[in-house]
C-alpha cells in the first residue's frame, strides 16, 4: 500500500463507492432502475381527412396524423409493444365554438380515431382527454362566459364527453382540464353509463406552464388562446396545493394520476408516489421535447443520450411510465437492444 493509498483509506475507512462501478457487469448488477417499452405511453396528434401525415413545425419529428394513418401508426406502436397511446385532435376551426360542442358529437375526430384505432388493433389501449381545449373557438379547457371559466358547466359537459368517448372505445378517460370535481362527476357518469371498466387517469397536477407552447400549435390553439389559463391550472410555486388537489382526484376515483409538465416537477412525482401509491405518470410535455430536440439539432447536446437519461429520471422520481413525444423512437432503440 502506498502512502497516499492509506490516506484515503483513512479518509473513506474503507467504503470506497467506485468498487461497484469498475466495470459494466458491476454497473449492471447493482442499476436500480431502468427504462422499458413498458414504460412509454404514445401522444399523437389528429387532423380531419385521409391519408394525411404533416410534419408540425415546433416539434421536429411529430407529425399530425388523419385516422387512417393514426391506426397504422397505432399498429407499429403495438408491434413495437408500446402499451397505449394518447390522443389529440386538431380539429376544422370551422366546428370550433365558444362551449366546445363538438367535444359531444360521437363521430368528432377523437372518436373517429378511437374506433379506427381499436377496430385495427385492439390490443393497444387508447387514453382520451376530454378537456375543452381542442373544441372552443377560445382554445379554453371550459366554457367560456364574461372572461370567466365557469366550473360546473363544464364538468356536466365533459362527464357527456367522457361517456360518448367510451362509447367509442376509449379505455381510459384522462381529463386534462383541471375543473373542480371532474374526476367524481366522470367516474359517476361512466358507472351509470355501464362503463365500470372504463379508467380514468387524472391530470392530478397540471401546472400553469409556458412549456405548452409548441402544443397548441399542433392542436391550433396558440393564436386562438386569449389570456391564460392560470385560474384553473396549477401555480409552478405550489407543491403543497398540488398535492391537495392530487388527494382530491384519488378520494374523487381516479386510477392513476399523472403530473404534468414531467421534468422540472420531479419532486411533485416523488411525492405522489409516496403519499398515494396509485400508479404515477408524468407528461414529458411539447415544451421538454422540443428543446431537447432543439439543442440536438444544434450539435449542442447528444439528443439520444439526453433523451435516454431523462426519461430515466422518471423512473428514478418514482413513476409508472411516461408520455412522452419520443415513445417510438425510445422503443425503436429498447427493440435493438
Ligand atoms: C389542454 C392541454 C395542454 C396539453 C395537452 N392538453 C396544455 C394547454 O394547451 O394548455 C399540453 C401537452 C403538451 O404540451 O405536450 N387541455
């Protein structure tokens, strides 16, 4: 032994952590979590018409699909053993009102997709949102009267929606529009409805985020949006009000809670967790995507690598899995390992 060597070793007394780090088979044995197929929920976007896939500016490698190509591209998910899939519709701004009444037609372009989706490959769950959003000429969650979100009227509204989308096949009701008693009002309407085996998987914390942006462009909301959404949604400063809300959706029935965005409320995942143990999924939203995807184009980053680590840091903070824009191709790279 060295003279230096036995300093450390004095120092360390001899736990030195770098013994299980020497190799990969060392790293492998003792690697406490990791990231699977299994993991990964699929976000896609709809426009109306037929063979249509065009690529959405704001997030490089996203593409809006039309129904028939969503149930393609449903069926490559399937085959690459993705378990679900969530959808967005972006719809003819000519349906667009100030209630979102489209939201309660059975034939919208959500339930379209969903019944393509489904009849073509039944074995891939489909996750709808039922938030007003993509219906109103306003691009507001809710309806919309003298500058106010009114509350009530939208949930009776969506608890409609969420029975016409389950009547389409939807497997899971995920209301992304965080009205008070939404979850209550869904899983009652549901259950009356005869879809007990319908889940909903509750936007537990969505938080009043400037990471949306590049999603409203998709969906053609962001020159429709006026002012913000800040009454309904969750302030970024409040963990403690996060996490009443979350027991809420839990009391209120929801199956799975979701925290949205993902990456910069890691501690508000953690915490769900811990406080519920219901299964916990974060939404690696538009905004986290595009700029990974922006610093790669650059060369700034290594795209793949940061994309890998990130939605591994999911996993670390506690969660189920991820919706995440990158789920195919995350499950391209999982399939050739
Ligand atoms: C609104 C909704 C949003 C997202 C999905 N549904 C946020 C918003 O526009 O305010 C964001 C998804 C993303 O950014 O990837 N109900």
């Amino acid at each position: 032994m060295t003279d230096s060597t036995h300093q450390v070793d004095l120092l360390t007394g001899h736990r030195r952590m770098r013994r299980n780090r020497k190799a990969d088979w060392t790293r492998r044995m003792v690697r406490e979590n990791s990231l699977t197929v299994d993991d990964l929920i699929w976000p896609i976007f709809l426009v109306p018409g037929t063979g249509i896939s065009e690529p959405i500016a704001a997030m490089p490698g996203v593409m809006r699909l039309s129904v028939d190509k969503a149930a393609e591209a449903a069926r490559e998910a399937a085959d690459l053993g993705i378990p679900a899939l969530a959808t967005f519709p972006n719809i003819d701004s000519a349906l667009r009102d100030e209630t979102g009444s489209n939201s309660l037609s059975g034939d919208n372009l959500i339930n379209q997709a969903t019944r393509a989706i489904k009849k073509a490959v039944p074995n891939i769950g489909v996750i709808t949102d039922v938030a007003l959003d993509p219906f109103t000429s306003h691009g507001h969650d809710g309806i919309l009267r003298d500058g106010e979100i009114i509350n009530d009227e939208t949930v009776a509204q969506i608890a409609r929606a969420a029975v016409i989308q389950a009547e389409a096949g939807s497997d899971i009701i995920a209301p992304s529009d965080m009205m008070d008693g939404r979850i209550g009002a869904i899983r009652q309407a549901l259950d009356a409805a005869g879809h007990q085996s319908v889940g909903i998987m509750a936007y537990a914390t969505k938080f009043a985020s400037a990471y949306y942006g590049p999603y409203r462009e998709a969906i053609g909301t962001g020159g429709l949006l006026k002012g913000d959404k800040k009454t309904y949604y969750i302030d970024p400063a409040n963990a403690t009000e996060a996490m009443r809300d979350a027991a809420l959706d839990v009391e209120e029935g929801a199956d799975m809670l979701m925290v949205k965005p993902g990456l910069p409320y890691l501690d508000i995942c953690w915490r769900m967790k811990e406080a519920f143990g219901l299964p916990v999924f974060a939404y690696q939203v538009s905004g986290e995507y595009t700029m990974i995807k922006a610093a790669a184009a650059n060369g700034w980053i290594d795209g793949e690598r940061v994309m890998l680590e990130t939605l591994l840091a999911f996993k670390r903070a506690g969660c189920d899995g991820i919706l995440s824009y990158f789920a195919m191709d995350v499950a391209r790279l999982l399939a050739k390992r």
